[in-house]
C-alpha cells in the first residue's frame, strides 16, 4: 500500500473514530449519571475532550494498522468510561440501559451521517474541493458506527451486549456469564484469528451498511 493512500485512508478515517468511540463511551457515562451513578462525572469523563477517552492502542494503534492493512471495515475502543452499577438505582435494570447507550448512539450516528451524506451529494460542483472528502468521511462514519453498533451488542463480556445479556438473564446463569469476562477479550481475539468473528459478524454488518447506503438521496 503506497504511502499516499495510506495517508490518505488515516485522513478519511481519524474523525469518524474518533467521534464514534469517544460518543459511544460518553454515551454510557451521560445514561449512567442520569440513573444515579456520577463516577463518570465526578472523573472528568463527561466531556467530549477526545485527549479523556484516547487509548493508544485502541484509539490509535489499531485503527491505524486495519487502514494501513486495507481492512474491509475499521473497529477501535476508548478507555472505557468508568461505571460503578451498585450506585445505580435499579443496578441490574439500569446496567442494560447504560450498556444499551453505547451501540445505540453509534446507531444514530451512522443514521445522521447518512443524512449529512444526502445533503453533501447535493452540494454545488464547484464545491467538490470540500465534498468529495466530506463524503468519504461520512462513509467512513456509516462504516466505523455500524461496526460498533454490531460488534459491541454481541453478548459476550466485557461488551456492552455481555452487559445487557447479565442485567437481563435469571441471577444464577447471569452470574455464569460474569465469570467469563475475565477471558472475554482473548475469546474475541481466538474469533477473530479464525476468521469465524469475520465470517459471522460481515454479512451482517455489510448488510445493514447497505440498508443504510440505500437511504442516501
């Protein structure tokens, strides 16, 4: 891959992760704060200071090697927003709705890129200095919140989708699930080396990208 697509494929990108994973992480911490638990606020993390949510690796490290790869579609993480659930009102009810918060606005976010889309497509042609790369970023938005959106619901721990599984499964098999969390990240990592992570999760997300493409008048 030659330096200048590189370069231009990390331009193209950056911003949408960047607002992808930083929304979806202050997402959790607005919901939780709202239901009774102020870590996230008390912290500082209510805030849309990416230099508060960037990890190096996640951020950065590997959103960059996907683009400079070719990957067919860009996934990353921020530090996670601090949650403490027994200071919650209604702590098993209420951890589904601040798990919840996350992929769904990821999920409107991939809906209003497609809304600013239609408009840029429309925009004069003797502005195609600044809505050529306007659009490929909002693809790149669609792209990068879609991902997040079906990555982030599969109920598996630490994901949001474990979260949501825990707080709404029986106490006895949602405190099995638990258990897992610990190995959660190297169970996505044995996914993703035996390409089943790509096999089962591609379609779906290409599929909705699609359904979304085809909303853009």
């Amino acid at each position: 891959m030659e330096l200048e697509s590189i370069l231009r494929g990390l331009s193209i990108w950056a911003l949408p992760v960047l607002l992808a994973i930083v929304l979806h992480e202050v997402a959790h911490g607005w919901v939780a704060d709202k239901l009774g638990d102020n870590t996230a606020r008390w912290m500082g993390r209510l805030t849309l200071n990416p230099i508060k949510h960037i990890d190096p690796i996640g951020t950065v490290l590997i959103p960059a090697a996907l683009v400079i790869m070719g990957a067919p579609f860009i996934f990353g993480y921020a530090k996670p927003v601090p949650v403490n659930f027994a200071k919650l009102n209604n702590p098993k009810q209420d951890m589904v709705w601040v798990a919840l918060a996350g992929p769904l606005t990821n999920l409107a976010l991939a809906f209003i890129s497609v809304g600013l889309l239609s408009v840029t497509i429309h925009l004069p042609e003797a502005m195609h200095w600044f809505t050529q790369p306007l659009a490929a970023m909002l693809q790149a938005s669609i792209i990068i919140n879609v991902v997040l959106f079906v990555v982030n619901l599969i109920p598996l721990p630490p994901l949001d989708g474990g979260r949501v599984a825990v707080g709404l499964l029986p106490n006895h098999l949602a405190y099995q699930l638990e258990r897992i969390e610990p190995y959660g990240f190297f169970i996505l990592v044995g996914l993703l080396m035996f390409g089943i992570f790509q096999a089962v999760l591609g379609p779906i997300i290409f599929g909705i990208t699609k359904a979304l493409m085809t909303l853009v008048v």
